[in-house]
C-alpha cells in the first residue's frame, strides 16, 4: 500500500518504494509452530522473512545514506524486512461459543534497505528487538466454522508495529484447519537516523 522512506531521518531524500519506484506483487511465506501448555497457556516460534524488490527512476535527486543517486537514474531497490518472534499467550476466556487470549510477542527484526544504480550502492541495515501484545479472538459459529482475530501489535513514541489476521476458520475434523482470510503488516519508526513507514496486505 505504501513503502516511504527518508534515511538519514531529518536530512535525507524523501522517496517511495511503492510510488516513486514501482514494487512487484511478491509471494512469502512464513513458519510457526507452537505447543499448548494444559488448556490455557501457548508457546510459539514464528519465522515470517519479507523481501520486496523495486526498480523504477525519480525525477528528482535522491540522497540516501550518504550517497547520491541523479534523477532519472534507473534505480533498483530491495526491502527486507525478516521477523523473529517467540510468543506467550493466555486464554483468559475460554467457552463453548468464544475463545480470548493475550500476551507478549519478543520480536527480533532484521531489516535492509538497499538502492543501488549499477553503480553506487546505499544499504542501510538494522538488527533490533520488539515487544509486541499478541493477541487471539476466536467466535465459533458451528463445531466445523469458526471467526478468526489473531496477531501483534504495539504503539509507542519511537513507532509502531502491527501484524493482523482476520479470517474464517473451517475444520473438517478436529486435527486440521483451514484458514482463509486477509493479513496485513504495518509499522515503521521515525528518528533522526530513519524515516520508514510501509503497509503490506
């Protein structure tokens, strides 16, 4: 939906990956498994990578990083944005017709944001840890369809993050469940060192 960025924060070149470069629909994936402790307690790992790729020109002079790119100049860009959690979540409801959890999410992030011509080349990268609130609100309509909420989200200050879920659960039997639904990710900071805020659906 957007992807804007202006690093270094206060003196940097303000451009969009999404705009001003133009990105491709891109597939991920993502990986979590977990385990239930008795009925109420639920541990996870989640491996979620992202990497999106842009290429475009700008009609005017980017300063990014401590480089500078000329306008229209053939611009290839990559955004990676990796995630890293371990969750603890407790269902503090937990009834026939509806199922409430919350707790923490410890995130790691591992991002880049690289732009490049060919020939000069700025990549700007950030290692740094997240607390998240997750949280999980599941509505069953019968005992094989149910109404899905789940993800992590948190606002502070120094910025925001939220990795949403909403969908419709469908369980032939007990053991498997089909989910089909919309996610979407959202967040970005804003200091002197960067200016990132991007929306994935």
């Amino acid at each position: 939906s957007y992807n804007d960025i202006r690093i270094p924060g206060d003196t940097g070149t303000m451009f969009s990956l999404t705009d001003g470069l133009e990105s491709k629909v891109e597939p991920f994936f993502r990986l979590r498994v977990g385990m239930t402790l008795g009925r109420r307690h639920t541990l996870s790992l989640l491996y979620a990578p992202l990497t999106v790729k842009s290429s475009g020109t700008l009609p005017y002079i980017l300063q990014y990083f401590g480089e500078t790119f000329a306008a229209g100049t053939q611009l290839d860009a990559t955004y990676k944005f990796n995630s890293y959690r371990i969750s603890w979540r407790y269902e503090l409801v937990d009834r026939e017709k509806l199922r409430f959890g919350v707790g923490l999410s410890f995130k790691i992030r591992d991002a880049a944001i690289k732009v490049t011509d060919g020939t000069d080349t700025a990549e700007k990268t950030n290692v740094g840890f997240v607390p998240l609130i997750n949280f999980r609100l599941e509505y069953l309509l019968s005992s094989k369809w149910s109404l899905l909420l789940e993800g992590d989200a948190l606002a502070a200050p120094q910025g925001r993050a939220e990795d949403v879920l909403v969908a419709v659960v469908f369980k032939p039997v007990s053991s498997l469940a089909v989910r089909l639904g919309y996610r979407f990710l959202e967040g970005g900071a804003d200091n002197d060192e960067v200016y990132t805020f991007s929306m994935f659906h």
